[in-house]
C-alpha cells in the first residue's frame, strides 16, 4: 500500500493558521506554509440547507506515507482544485500514531479527511 501511496503522491503546501491578539484585543492570524508528499483523491461537493438558504459543502481524502518528517495538524488547510480545505481527522493505519514527525514502527500511512472551509 505505501508504494502505490508513494507513486500517486505529490508535493502539496500545507499552511498552518496561528491566532494571536494584538494590543487593540482584535485576532490577528498568520499562515506558516510547509510542504508535504501526499496523494489528494475524492474531492466531493454538495450543497447543505441552512435556515439563510444553501451553503456549498465539501470534502476531500489524502494518503500520506507515515514518515519523520510528516507534520499534519487538525485545522491545517490546503487548496485543490481551487476551494480551500482544512483538516478533519488524521488517522494512522494499520495503528494510529500522531501525524507530528515522531516515528513510528507501527504505522504504515495516514489517512487524511478534509473539509471544504466556507
């Protein structure tokens, strides 16, 4: 499974949101981009209901073979296809394990689930 991951993965900017409050009390956020080897598949959209009327929805998988330097938090976010998605869910497999660049023997890939931010 990692080779067929390997082979269908390519470089993809992954940016990193960081919230801070500026002396005025107002958020101010910053994007520190990194690169990673993932293989993006199945981007999905829909359209939900909502009491103002329908909002765009979205979603979209990744592989990403399990590695030292694979660094992969909730909320990062990534563009494909021109919409922007943010992370979901990371989940290791066949073991899970913290997508944070620590190595682990028990883990072969992860599994990456994104969703279309409004």
């Amino acid at each position: 499974m990692t080779r067929i991951i390997r082979s269908r993965s390519r470089s993809i900017t992954v940016s990193r949101p960081t919230t801070t409050q500026n002396s005025l009390d107002t958020t101010e956020e910053t994007l520190n981009e990194h690169s990673e080897q993932m293989w993006l598949f199945q981007p999905r959209e829909g359209v939900g209901q909502e009491l103002a009327g329908e909002r765009v929805t979205g979603s979209l998988g990744g592989l990403t073979v399990a590695e030292d330097d694979v660094d992969i938090q909730h909320n990062d976010r990534i563009t494909h296809g021109g919409v922007e998605y943010e992370v979901d869910t990371i989940v290791g497999h066949p073991e899970d394990a913290p997508a944070d660049g620590t190595p682990s023997e028990l883990t072969d890939f992860f599994l990456v689930d994104f969703v279309r931010r409004q």
